[in-house]
C-alpha cells in the first residue's frame, strides 16, 4: 500500500500544504490520505504521479525486472593483451639493461608509463538533469541493481564503474568511497596503493553509496566525499568504464552542477538524458551543451565514425508518452534536435568542423538523438546497437593510436642511442678533439644562458600583452553580444516568440555565443603563442648544438628539446596556453596530455596532430563559468511583461540587467586572466625542465669525454648497443586496425 506520509515527508521532503498545492487539493484532503492510505483511489494516484514525475510503479514500490545486460563483444581483450605482452617483456629484460645511467633508466621508466597509459579503457559518462533516470539506465546497461534509484534525485557524488578484473590487488572491497583535493579526486590514481590509502573514506558493498552519494544517505551531507569507484563483474565494463554523475540543476548543492560539469571534460563518450515528457526544457539545453564543448572530436572519414558518434543524447522514460507511441516520441526527438541545434552559435559548430573536417547539420545532430526505456525494449533498440557499435569499435581506435605513438617512440629513442653510440666511438678516436669541442661548448654556457634567458623575458613580455589583447576584444564582444539592440535583432533573427521556452532558449543562446567568442579569441591568440614558444625552443636548440659540427668532427649531444620542454608540463594542472601548444605537438602531445588525465580519445584525436586538433585543448575555457552564469540568468529573469508592444525590448534589457546583476563580465575577465596565468606559471615550468635538462646532459657527456678511460668507453658502446638491441626487439605486434 502507498504510504503518501512517508513519501512527502521522507522522500520530497516538503510540508502538507507544500503537497497539497503541488497536487492541486486542499491540506484537509491531504491530512485525510495520510491517515486513510487505503482511500487513494487509481486517479488520485495518477495525479500524484504526474505532479512528482514518477511512475505508478515507483509509487506503489513495484521493481520491475532489471533488462539483460547489454551484450557486448569483448574486443578490449586484444588491447589488454598487447599490453601485458609490452609490460612483461619489459620486467622480463630490466635486470639486465645499464640502468645505472640515468638517461637509460628513464626511457624505461617512459615505456612503462605509456604502456599503461595509452591502454585506458575510454570513459562513458552518463549525464543529465536530476530524476532524468541515470541510475536506472546504468542499472540496465550493466544487467544488475547497483546504482542508487529512488522517488527523488539521488546519486550525489561521480560514481566510476569499472569492471571486476581491473580491481588492484590491494583492493578488497566492492566499492569505495573517496575524498578529493581541490582539484578533486583522480581516478587514474588508483592503482596506487598510498593514494588509494590517503583518499579512501569508507568502503564495502555497493550500499555504502546510498549512505554518501544519495540524498537520502547517513552521511550525504559530508562534503569531503567526492567520488567513489566501484568493481562489477557486467560485460559492457569490459570494454569502458562508465560513470554516473551528479544530477544537474538540483538548487541544493551548487557542487553538483559544479562536478558533473567539470567530470565530462575526462570522458570519451557522453550520453545525455532529459525526460521525455519535458525533454530538453528549461536549463536542461544548457546543460547540454556544456556537455557537448567538452566532448573529445575523433570522428573523421578515415575511421568512418559519423559526426558526434560519442554522443547519445536521450528522451528517457519514452514508454510515458502516450504509452511509448514511437511517432509521437520521434517527433518529441525531432523537435528536440532542432531546438537544440539552433541555439549552439555557428562558432561552435565550426570549431568541431575544424578538428573532424564534417559538416554538422541539424540531419546529422537528429542521428544522436534516442528514446529509452526499460519497459519497452522497441523503444531503446536504436540506443543499444548505436552504443553497442561505438563501444566495440573504440577498441581498434585506441590499439592503432597506441601503435603509431610506441613506433614513434621507439624510432626517436633508437635515433638518440645511435647517436649517443657514435659519440663514444668518436671519444676514443679523438678524445683531445671532443675535449677541446666540450671545453668551448662550456665557455659558451654563460652567453647562452644569458641569452635564452633574454629570450623567456621576452616571452613572458608577449604573454602579457596576449592578455592585455584578449581582455580588450572580449570586451568589446561581451559589449556587443549583451546590448538591447543586439538582443533585439537576435529575436527577430531566431523567430523567438513571446513565451517562456524561447526566452530561455535565448537566454541559453547568448551565454553559448559569449563562450564561443572566448574561446575564439584565446584560439587565435594561442596560435600566436604557439609561434613563439617554437622559436625559443628552436633558439634553444641552435645555441647547444653550436658546436656540434666544427671543422674537427664534431659530436651531437642526443638531447630532445622539444620533449624536455614539455616534460616539465608533467607535474601541473593546467597549463593554460600552453595546453593549445602540446596539442599540436601530434603523438608526444597525445601522451602527455592523456598522462595529465584528459581523455583518451582527446588523445586520439590530437595525436593526428595539426592546429585543426588543438581546438580541443581551448574548447573547455569559461564552460564552469559560462554554465553558472547562464543558469542564473535564465532563473533571474523570472516573470517578464508580455504585454503587447515593446516587449523584445523589455526583455532586451532584462536580459541586460541579468548580465551585470551577475556581474559577468567580470567573471569573464577572470577566466581570461587565469588562462594567462596558467600560460606564465606553465611556460616557466617548462623552461625551468628544459634547462635543467640540458645541464644534467652537458655534465654527462663532460664526464665521459674528461673521465672515462678507454675500458670505460668501451663498455659504454657495449651498453648503448645493449639498449639499441632492447629496443629492437620490442614485442610491438603488427597492428591493422581502423585509421586514426
């Protein structure tokens, strides 16, 4: 029997009269149910249902049987073992490599990381308003009851669900439960037994997540609690690993819309659910598209993916409208794509075409659109076989990525050692040569030093009026975008007409078309940047190698100063700019980028290299900003006149007056100066690493030249050509899979 007490005070949490006046009756009828359950008849119960946006079956505490789970062909398999195959040979030869030389021990140490980095498993990310059915779709798609599901939003906190077999050894429970640093909780570091210990708040069976990640929970209200992780056996989590996000638009914790914003920048794929007998209403498009700027473009015709192949966006809970009727949800969908596509700005539509060379029109975005339920498998099938395509073609994306990005690897390091090979030849053919060749090289340092260091001020002087530039066109384009006029002519452009959906929509439209111009400027200007940061590493370059090719034969160090360079972008959160730079930089970007914790099909699709691919790397500027901005405004601007004459200009500069209520441009302003920042902070990290670098190299080779006796040497080409042969012999299987 319904308890309707304990569903409004235990699950909506509101008063009698707060119930009454949502279900449209009087306190007393309330006061009366409350007491005499038993007289809820059928259409009451109807009402109750539709006022709440749940179920019959929810109401009366019906579980329906779970849907099977999605079956998948377990095509990771080859990547897992191709993996092991490289991380096995390279524990099988280690004790017998010259690690004692720290260059040596560090490509060894390089080889492991990106064998165990370029193998991730992509990230699916299922988000979405709150109530929208998360939990229950991932429920299905894993084919057992795991993830919380109740009358009211519940998941609170970033679930990550990974499959049974990638669980640590030192890990022994189902699920755990996390807390983060202000950068919140990385899950790429799990494996890692200190960080699991530091981070861990509690852990168990999977019912610890209706105690810290539901609104209903013991200890939801704990804020350290920031993610938690946990290990199933389904076959979909042998292929991806999936995450359930917080619920946006919740109005209780401004965190939440904070997290699952900020968490889909890490995913591959991303599938957006709005219910279907509301879809895409009010902030939901926001949402939206907040999701779909931070989805990696990997799509191009030489894999053969479509446009947006990575994004589901789904009309869940179909089977409600008008008992699953699939014409009327189609063209629930149809309207729901064309909505959606008007109101994303031409920017960036043009911004994904630049990456993926597709043209992205209102036919292509309706492919992505779905219905879903579990009461009626005719109305997911569509979802199921285009996810279940997506999920067993990746594999092949990755595996080929990781294959250019290894042999390219390879063939630098073998380059460097063959290098580093003759050197040593040449130490004992002409040791006084070498000797006189290093001490000029030596007497040199001074000039360059002070010269590269003239050259990074100067840098830095560039940077800061970048960001004077930046600030200065945002400003004018802010002014422009956020004027009655402008606004005016934009709702006449559009058609929008004088009712609540479309003044959303065009709220929503103008905070996109401001983030869009953001991000252009700092595109172009990173461009700029990109100009000057190659010519201080190319200046680099030129200075230390000055003398290696001289009258006498002269010798190369084996220094990479681009790869040092970046190096020092490792151990930073962001690096602003120079974010755009590293993506440009094809493979050695991918990696470094992947390693950071971007996702791996950002990777896939920077590795391909170009400044087409950099746009990912600027896509993602201002989105948290953006999206909190927006929502305020489309929230503040509340009830507006629409009465006859003059209202586009009413609601012009109500729009206007939200802007500056929210002191927006401001907060804009501040996103500019972060991202510059972030640029300084990144560039002198960098450089610091290419220095240093350089010094432990120059110190290295002045020992073997100065130092080293002819036994010495001798053995050193030993080592070298023992690294060479290790090299060589790499287990790197041939790979023909799907063109990257």
């Amino acid at each position: 029997m319904f308890n309707l007490r304990d569903f409004r005070q235990d699950v909506l949490k509101i008063t009698q009269a707060e119930f009454a006046n949502l279900i449209g009756v009087r306190q007393d009828n309330v006061s009366r149910m409350e007491k005499n359950p038993e007289t809820i008849d059928l259409s009451m119960l109807m009402n109750i249902a539709n006022a709440t946006g749940q179920s019959l079956d929810q109401l009366v505490g019906y579980k329906k049987d779970v849907p099977q789970a999605l079956e998948v062909e377990n095509v990771w398999k080859e990547n897992e073992n191709m993996k092991h195959v490289l991380l096995d040979y390279l524990e099988n030869n280690i004790e017998h490599l010259p690690l004692e030389t720290e260059w040596y021990d560090n490509i060894v140490k390089e080889l492991e990381e990106m064998f165990q980095t370029m193998f991730k498993k992509p990230k699916v990310a299922v988000v979405g308003m709150s109530d929208a059915g998360k939990s229950s779709l991932i429920n299905a798609l894993l084919g057992v009851e795991k993830m919380p599901t109740s009358w009211t939003p519940t998941t609170s906190i970033s679930v990550h669900i990974k499959h049974i077999n990638d669980r640590p050894e030192f890990i022994k429970d189902e699920a755990t439960i996390f807390e983060g640093s202000e950068n919140g909780f990385d899950v790429n570091r799990i494996h890692q037994h200190s960080y699991y210990e530091e981070t861990r708040l509690a852990s168990g069976p999977t019912s610890i997540l209706s105690e810290y990640g539901t609104r209903q929970g013991d200890y939801y209200s704990i804020e350290d609690a920031s993610a938690a992780v946990v290990y199933l056996d389904s076959p979909i989590l042998q292929l991806c690993d999936v995450i359930d996000l917080p619920g946006f638009g919740t109005g209780d914790r401004d965190m939440d819309d904070i997290m699952a914003s900020q968490s889909t920048e890490f995913a591959d794929a991303t599938i957006y659910m709005s219910p279907a007998n509301g879809f895409l209403r009010g902030t939901d498009i926001e949402f939206l598209k907040a999701s779909l700027n931070a989805l990696p473009a990997f799509e191009n015709s030489q894999n053969e993916l479509e446009p947006l192949n990575n994004l589901f966006v789904i009309a869940s809970q179909a089977h409600t409208i008008n008992h699953g009727n699939k014409v009327e949800v189609d063209s629930i969908l149809d309207a729901g794509a064309e909505r959606f596509y008007r109101e994303v700005p031409e920017e960036i539509w043009e911004n994904k075409s630049e990456v993926s060379n597709y043209q992205y029109t209102v036919e292509e975005i309706r492919k992505r659109f779905y219905s879903y339920t579990t009461d009626h498998a005719g109305l997911r099938e569509d979802f199921e076989k285009n996810l279940r395509y997506l999920l067993e073609t990746l594999p092949f994306i990755i595996k080929q990525n990781a294959w250019n990005m290894m042999n390219e690897y390879l063939d630098k390091y073998k380059k460097e050692l063959e290098i580093e090979k003759v050197n040593f030849i040449e130490i004992l053919d002409e040791r006084e040569a070498k000797l006189e060749q290093l001490k000029q090289m030596k007497n040199d340092e001074p000039m360059r030093k002070y010269e590269m260091q003239k050259a990074r001020k100067e840098v830095m002087e560039k940077i800061e009026l970048f960001r004077d530039d930046t600030q200065a066109s945002f400003e004018k384009e802010f002014s422009e975008i956020v004027s009655p006029d402008y606004i005016v002519n934009l709702i006449k452009s559009k058609g929008y007409k004088k009712k609540k959906d479309d003044m959303e929509h065009l709220a929503s439209f103008i905070s996109s078309k401001i983030q869009a111009k953001i991000q252009n400027i700092l595109k172009y200007k990173s461009e700029d940047l990109n100009l000057i940061i190659n010519q201080y590493i190319e200046n680099f370059e030129g200075a230390i190698h000055k003398h290696a090719y001289s009258d006498v034969r002269g010798f190369k160090i084996p220094f990479d100063t681009k790869k040092a360079f970046a190096s020092g972008l490792a151990g930073i959160a962001t690096f602003g700019g120079l974010a755009f730079w590293a993506s440009t930089l094809g493979n050695l970007g991918g990696y470094i980028l992947v390693a950071k914790g971007v996702s791996v099909l950002s990777a896939v699709g920077i590795s391909v290299g170009g400044t087409a691919s950099a746009v990912t790397a600027i896509s993602l500027i201002g989105g948290p900003i953006t999206l909190a901005i927006a929502v305020s405004v489309i929230l503040g601007m509340g009830v507006f006149m629409l009465g006859s004459g003059g209202w586009k200009k009413n609601v012009a500069k109500k729009i206007v007056k939200e802007y500056s209520k929210q002191d927006a441009l401001n907060k804009f302003s501040n996103v500019i100066d972060e991202f510059w920042d972030d640029t300084e902070f990144a560039f002198n990290s960098a450089a610091d690493a290419l220095e240093e670098e350089w010094q432990k190299k120059l110190s290295a080779m002045e020992e073997k030249v100065s130092y080293y006796s002819a036994d010495d040497v001798r053995r050193s080409i030993s080592e070298v050509e023992q690294m060479i042969k290790f090299l060589e012999e790499m287990p790197i299987p041939f790979c023909n899979a799907i063109a990257v």
